[in-house]
C-alpha cells in the first residue's frame, strides 16, 4: 500500500495535466482519471464509466462546459447528496467545480459550496468557471483531504466524486470528513470499491492507483473506516463496473447528533408533522425537534 507522501505528487501532476488539457481544450484522455488501457475519464468515454458522460442534462443546465469536460468523477454524488436550501456543503478534490456549482445552486444563496483540492491548476479552473455563471455563493480552498482547511463541525454535507480512492490515507480522510460535519451532518459521495481478489500487482502498480483503481478499498475496508470515524446509517450502493476487478458506488452515511441543526436553518422538512429520516438526527416516525424553531 502506497504511503501518503509518495502518492501525492504523482496525483497532483496527473489532475493538473488534466485541468490544462480541459484549459486549452486538449483531449483529456491521456491525462485523465484513467489509463487508455483500463478505462478513460474523458467526456468522450465511450464505456460510461467515468467524466461528464454520467450526468444528466437537467443536473448540468447551468453548468459551464469547462466544468462539466472536466469532470473525472465516476458518479454524480449531488444526485443523492439530498441538499436543502441553507446548508453548507464542502466538495472533496473539487477539480474543475461541475459538483461545487451543482450544490451551490441547489442549497441557494443563503447556503454555501466549498471545494477544496490540492491542485493549483485546478483551483484556478474551478474558479474561472464559477465566475462564467456568476455564482457567488461558492469557494474554493487549496488543501489536502487528508488535512482539511475547516474548523470542526462547520459543513453539512460532504461530497466527493472519484477522489477518497486516490489519498494514501484514506481511513484519515474519512475521519477527517467526520470532524468538519456537523452532528446529523451527512456523507454522500462516488468513489471506486475495490473486488476482494484484486491483486497485490494492480495495488503496486502507480498507474492503476492514479487511474483510480489500484488504491480502491473494498466495501468491508470502507464500511470499517466509517464505523471507526464514527458514523452511521451507511448505505453503498454499486453504481457500474469500472475495472475487471472494480466498480463504482455511491456510499452515504451520517454523523450521530444534529438536533440543533433545524434551529439553524430552519429547513422546511424538518418542521412538518413528521421529520424525513436523518433530518437533525431524527427518525421517520419523530416530530421536529424541541428548539428547532418550527413554531
């Protein structure tokens, strides 16, 4: 298994090749997500199995093409993220913005979108983008997700699209998203999973790991590194196969707590006669929380 320091900077050349192919226009596939013999990450890809390609077009109408051809993901995470008006949501490995400015638009001006990514080329990308369909409500952050630039329980939701797979720590990652959620604060994001007989000779091989597959947990180590981190309610879900010996899913899961957060935003959902499942920590069967401001 790769060490932190060693797979970083191979992945920061391959994602900033790829922001200044979709800068100039240059065909991704050879800087993208994935290897041409594996599978590719261009929007061209005509196995479906990773980029822009897997959006629909009601998700992407406001979206810039730049953001959208530069799309490596290997799902749609807002598709199932469920965001409200007024919440906050924090975008792991951010790259071009298609899932910041998605997100900012759903959660509207008085929530927020941040992305945060390692990568300058990207970063500036992102930015470009943003500012092509005035959005306002967005930012995007330089950092590592392994060492997430936010103060503790300051996000709603984290989102991430084909990126926990690439960190050489990855059980560090997913607490690190448990420490910036608030309590109740929910985890919904596309990554690969790894078969259980992968073999040891993809795991090794650096080209594979870039290309988002040799770094891959499977479902148990995943499922693991989310009960350690503390969270319930998990959900993975297999989306579509990526690799011989991968595929993509859609992994979900929440922070325990979070009866203040109906306070906060006064979400609508939270105050009917019978909160929806999750909403500030409660079940189906509950009434909005005491404090929640509903009245």
């Amino acid at each position: 298994m790769a060490e932190l320091t060693d797979i970083r900077e191979p992945v920061r050349e391959k994602y900033a090749a790829a922001a200044k192919a979709a800068s100039s226009s240059a065909a991704p596939a050879e800087s993208g997500c994935c290897q041409p013999d594996a599978v590719s990450c261009s929007p061209a890809d005509a196995t479906g199995a990773f980029g822009g390609v897997l959006y629909d077009e009601a998700s992407t109408a406001e979206v810039p093409d730049g953001a959208l051809n530069a799309s490596l993901g290997c799902g749609v995470p807002t598709a199932v993220a469920d965001l409200h008006e007024g919440e906050t949501v924090l975008d792991l490995g951010a790259g071009a913005g298609a899932d910041v400015l998605i997100s900012a638009r759903r959660v509207g001006p008085s929530g927020k979108a941040i992305g945060l990514d390692m990568t300058d080329e990207m970063l500036e990308l992102a930015r470009a983008n943003a500012a092509e369909v005035d959005v306002e409500n967005v930012e995007f952050v330089k950092g590592y997700i392994e060492q997430m630039p936010l103060a503790d329980d300051s996000v709603d939701v984290v989102i991430s699209n084909c990126v926990i797979n690439l960190s050489g720590n990855k059980p560090q990652v997913i607490a690190e998203a448990a420490r910036v959620l608030r309590p109740g604060g929910r985890l919904a994001v596309s990554d690969v999973l790894a078969d259980p007989d992968m073999d040891d000779g993809i795991r090794a091989d650096m080209a594979a790991w870039t290309g988002c597959i040799g770094g891959a947990l499977t479902e148990t180590e995943f499922r693991a590194a989310l009960e350690a981190a503390g969270f319930e309610a998990i959900e993975i879900q297999e989306t579509h196969r990526v690799h011989e010996h991968a595929g993509s899913a859609i992994i979900r899961a929440r922070k325990p707590g979070g009866a203040q957060c109906c306070e906060r935003t006064r979400l609508a959902s939270c105050c009917e006669p019978a909160a929806k499942a999750g909403c500030c920590g409660t079940s189906a069967a509950d009434s909005a929380p005491s404090g929640c401001g509903c009245s």
